[in-house]
C-alpha cells in the first residue's frame, strides 16, 4: 500500500468554510490595497485580484491588484478585520449581507 502524506492532497478541492458563522466584507471605497490582510490570513482565503474592477479611495488605486475574498475557505477568524489599517474589512453575520 501507497501511502500519500496529507499535504499531497489539493486543498483547494476541500471546503473549509461550513462552520463560518461570520464573514469578512472589504469596503473597496477604502482599501488602499495595501494587502496586509492578505498576509495575516491564516488560512489563505484572501486572493488577489489582478484585474480589479472595484470602487477605490482615490484614482490611483483603481487599477492597483486588489485582494478578495475566498468565501469557500475562509473561516471567518476576523483576523483580516483586525488588522486592516484602514478599517476597510468588516465582519457580516452569516445571512445578514448588506
Ligand atoms: S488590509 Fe485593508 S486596506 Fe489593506 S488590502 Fe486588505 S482590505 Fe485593503
Ligand atoms: S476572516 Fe480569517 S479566514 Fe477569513 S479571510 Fe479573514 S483572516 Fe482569512
């Protein structure tokens, strides 16, 4: 018998968000796309976006890469909303979306 470590398996395949019971909503109109919620992420559930089409702080940023999240993997820690410097990420009830 083969055996196959666990971390040969994609991840990417498994859903890890059934337990979230908030989520994490990015205000475009103030992300500076500065991506420090992408790299605090524990989970790796903030992507990137290369071509972003989102509202921005000012015109600079509109054609900046801008982060999003992965709602299949994210678990909603709160993290991200934490450590937003610019308060840009907030935490929505599941079921309660604006
Ligand atoms: S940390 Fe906040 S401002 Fe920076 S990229 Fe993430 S959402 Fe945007
Ligand atoms: S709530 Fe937690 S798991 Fe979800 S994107 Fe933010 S830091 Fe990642």
């Amino acid at each position: 018998m083969v055996m196959t470590p666990t971390s040969y398996y994609p991840t990417t395949n498994i859903k890890t968000s059934s337990w979230r019971t908030s989520k994490p909503v990015i205000d475009y109109s103030k992300c500076t796309r500065c991506m420090i919620c992408w790299k605090y992420c524990p989970d790796v559930a903030i992507d990137i976006d290369e071509n972003p089409k989102y509202a921005a702080p000012g015109e600079r940023f509109l054609k900046m890469e801008a982060p999003f999240i992965d709602y299949d993997h994210c678990k909603g820690c709160g993290i991200c909303a934490k450590e937003c410097p610019f308060d840009a990420i907030e935490m929505v009830r599941e079921g309660e979306d604006k």
